[in-house]
C-alpha cells in the first residue's frame, strides 16, 4: 500500500543520494506490515499446526485420544490474546509506568502471537514478561525482584524464563513507531491553524488520545502507519479539524491523500476496539486448560521426553564441536580451522532451528 506524506513518513537524508522516509528505514515496517488476508492467514496456519502438534503430544503423554478435547479456534485465540493486551493498561497504571511503556508491551504481545499459540504459552505469563521487556527497551527500567512482588502469585522466574522466548519471537526488534506521538504532532501542527479554538481542539485531543488507546486492542498498527492510525483517531474526534489539518498539509490537492486511509481505519476501531465480553473469554480459557500442550507442562511425560530430546541434542552439538577442536590441535591450528569454524555455524543454525 502507498503510504500518504505524514509526520512518521517524512524523508531524510541517507548517506546516498536517494532520500528515505524515517518509518520506511525502520525495522517495524520492514517486518512487522501485513493485509488483513495475511493476518487470517498467519492466525489460521498456526492454529492449524498447533492442534496437530498437541494432538500428537497427548498421545506422547498416554493421555489417551485427543478426539474428545475441544481444541481452540484461531479467533478464540485471538479474543483471549486481546482480553490480556486490555490488562497491560491495568497494570502500567499500578506501576505508574508512562504511556510508551504500556504502547510498546502491547505491540510485543501481539506480535509474540503472530508467531506462538496459547495453547503453547498463556498469554498472562507473556503479558508479564512483554511489559517488564518493555521496561527495558524504553528505558524505564524496574528491577525484576520488586515488579514480580508487586504482581500477585508471580515470582522472578515466572517472567525471567520467558524474556528471551519473548525476544526472540520479536526478532528482537524492540524500537516500536506509535501512533500516539503521531497524535501529538497532529496536536501541535493544529494549535498554528488560523481560527483553532484551543478549547474545542483540547477536547478533540482528549477523544482522540481514547481512540488511539483503543486502537492498541486492534491489528490497526500491522496493517497501516501510526500517523494514518493517529489521524483517523482524530477524524473520529473531531472531522473538521481533522480535515482542516489534512488540506493545510497539502495546500495543492483537492483531495489531500493523507484522507484517503481514514474510513477503514475507523471501522477497524470502532468495531474491534473494544475490550471482549469477559464470560467468553472465561470459556475459552477454561477449554484452554484441557488442550493445553503437555510438552510445555513441567512434570508430563511428554514435558520430560521433550526436555531429554533437547539435552540429547545439546550433548551431540558439544560432542560435535569438541571433535572439531580436536582435529584443529591435530592439524597444527591450535586456534581453530575451517573446519571448527564450519562446525560453531552448523551449531548456531541448530540453535536457530530450535
């Protein structure tokens, strides 16, 4: 899609002559952009490929047939993802933790379920583990002993052993663009139009602000960009000033392209940015614990033959390596040759095939 000239797309220049927008060099829009369809998509093949694994999983666990357990649907993943990205916001306000801290958790968790499924890993243990992360990345940091008491039955390790989990799935991409600074520039550009009441726009800003909060519930942010997202939140505010912005931005156009995104955003958000009805998600997450899958379930034997396989695997890539050392001593390269080099690259492929 063509991206309308906006605050988050604005060019710079590059070390070459060619001149980039800032969002296009970020690492958000070059890997974490995609059509509806594609989302569907996406939510279907993992939901599809997670029942076959658990399936097979209860019979590694002699729990006998799996025919008899009513797995979870794509959506109803998907609705109980969206009930604990709601939750972030509850507990950003216990920890007085600002707005960019609560944004970019919410960006983390949904991003960790393009790639995982519940049935693997709870999303109230992700959702702890994505805001302490996002403690970090943002840089207002909280040391893990005190965020964890604060945080009733969690302790250090619930969230520790998930960070990396968590990182990983991000591709550690930890920068996130988002709408609400985009908001806020918007803001500011209308306090220098002609004839603005600063009370009226005030009150826009404020409608607005609620928007784009109830945005963070919806796929908004991977499909289009936070100034798009931004400025449909302030058309929903107020259309006028919304308008009066876009024509002022681009004083040449009848028909100012930075417009042209606003009605599917809106309906995004107002249709999906609400939190979901808190019985179903309580049946979701009730079937949830008769499907979850025993390998991530400490104590199942399909936990214990899974953890073996991996300390088997680990033993062999040690094994593999030292032998690689010891042909290297061997050969009169006591700093390792070609071939110990060829080995530590087979090891990390492995490592990223896990």
């Amino acid at each position: 899609m063509t991206a309308a000239l906006t605050p988050d797309t604005q060019p710079v220049a590059s070390s070459s002559t060619q001149r980039q927008p800032l969002y296009e060099a970020s690492t958000q829009y070059r890997h974490w952009r995609f059509s509806p369809e594609q989302l569907v998509h996406m939510r279907s093949t993992l939901n599809v490929d997670a029942v076959s694994a658990i399936r097979d999983a209860f019979e590694a666990d002699s729990l006998g047939s799996s025919s008899s357990v009513s797995f979870l649907s794509a959506e109803e993943e998907h609705l109980l993802v969206k009930l604990y990205v709601g939750k972030i916001a509850q507990l950003c306000g216990h920890f007085r933790f600002p707005e960019e801290v609560e944004a970019t958790a919410a960006t983390y968790m949904k991003r960790f379920y393009l790639k995982n499924t519940v049935m693997d890993w709870h999303p109230k243990n992700v959702m702890l583990t994505a805001l302490f992360l996002a403690t970090k990345t943002t840089n207002h940091p909280i040391a893990l002993e005190s965020y964890a008491s604060h945080i009733p039955k969690t302790s250090p390790s619930d969230v520790l052993d998930l960070e990396f989990l968590v990182a990983q799935s991000l591709g550690f991409d930890f920068a996130v663009w988002h709408p609400h600074k985009a908001l806020w520039g918007i803001w500011l550009d209308v306090q220098t139009l002609p004839d603005v009441s600063i009370e009226e726009l005030s009150k826009a800003y404020e409608t607005a602000h609620g928007h784009v909060r109830a945005a963070r519930l919806t796929d908004a942010e991977f499909i289009y960009t936070p100034s798009q997202i931004a400025l449909a939140c302030f058309s929903l505010a107020s259309p006028t000033l919304a308008t009066a912005w876009a024509r002022a931005k681009f004083p040449s156009s009848p028909h100012p392209p930075a417009l042209e995104f606003l009605e599917p955003i809106k309906e995004i958000i107002l249709r999906d940015g609400s939190p979901p009805d808190v019985e179903a998600v309580r049946e979701v997450d009730r079937r949830l614990r008769l499907c979850k899958n025993p390998e991530k379930i400490p104590g199942t034997n399909a936990y214990i033959k899974k953890q073996q396989e991996k300390d088997r695997q680990a033993e062999e890539k040690r094994l593999r390596k030292a032998e690689a050392a010891r042909i290297a001593m061997e050969e009169g390269d006591p700093f390792g040759s070609e071939l110990a080099k060829k080995a530590a690259e087979d090891l990390d492929d492995d490592d990223d095939d896990d």
